[in-house]
C-alpha cells in the first residue's frame, strides 16, 4: 500500500523564487469525498490518475499512476468537475529534501503553498526561511476543497 506523508505550510516572502523553476499543472477531481480522492493532473508532457484515501494527520494512502496525457487531458475536459485547480510547481532543494511550492492560478491566485514529503510523521527536516504558518490538517488548503472553496472566495 502506498502512503502520502506530507506538510504543508504557506509561503512568505519571495526569496524562494530565487532558486526556483517552475512547471505548469492542471488538475481535476472525479471524486472529492472526505473519505477518498480521485484526482487526474497533467504537467504538459505527462499525466497521471491518483487515489487517495482520508488524511490523518500528516498521513494517508495514496495511489498515483501514469496513463497518457492525451488521456488526461480528455478526462479533465469531460469528466472532471470545474473549476480546474491550475498552478505551477517548483521544486527546491533545501536540507535533505525537496519542497514543492504551489503558486496558484485563477481563481485561487494568490495563495502560495510548500509541501514537504517525508518517510516518517516524525521525520525532522530543516526549514527554509520563507516557510510560513503550518496549515497539514487545515482542510481549506487541501487541492480538492480548492475546487468548491477558492481562494478568492475566502
């Protein structure tokens, strides 16, 4: 079985973009219940169908596959509930980790996120300095409420 161990934090300041490249992502959910997810994302060259089950904590399975991009794109046009969730994710370096910060689109622009995968719940790590307010277990960040909730809206 898979399993997701991710933080999540807000973003402060810009000195993060310093060292970052970013990709552009499309996502969309054929599913957002609380007990499980199903998400279908693309990053230009590559797609991919995720599943995933009920956070606790920091914790939760998760299941992800390629399929083609074509595919994706054609799911996320017919299938996938709208609004799209539409960001583009940097990764960067920091410590013995890779964080991915998420700068949002549309209509949830302005809200800047970092996540951080970890092997362990407890897993220590070094935080960068443009690394905000913890919000793991604040449902209003999680991608899937994004859809129903944006940012804008808060």
């Amino acid at each position: 079985m898979g399993l997701e161990i991710e933080k999540k934090f807000l973003v402060k300041g810009e000195d993060w973009r310093a060292c970052a490249v970013g990709i552009r992502y499309r996502q969309g959910f054929l599913n957002r219940a609380k007990e499980h997810t199903v998400r279908v994302r693309t990053d230009g060259t590559k797609g991919f169908i995720t599943v995933k089950g009920p956070s606790v904590g920091a914790v939760r399975t998760e299941f992800e596959y390629e399929i083609p991009v074509e595919d994706a794109d054609a799911i996320l046009e017919e299938l996938c509930e709208q609004p799209f969730i539409e960001k583009i994710r940097y990764r960067i370096p920091w410590g013995n980790h890779t964080w991915e910060v998420d700068e949002f689109l549309g209509e949830n622009t302005g809200l800047i996120v970092a996540e951080i995968e970890l092997s362990q719940a407890d897993e220590s790590f070094k935080r960068p300095p443009w690394l905000g307010r913890d919000v793991t277990g604040d449902p209003r960040y999680y991608n899937a409420n994004l859809v129903s909730h944006p940012y804008r809206q808060w």
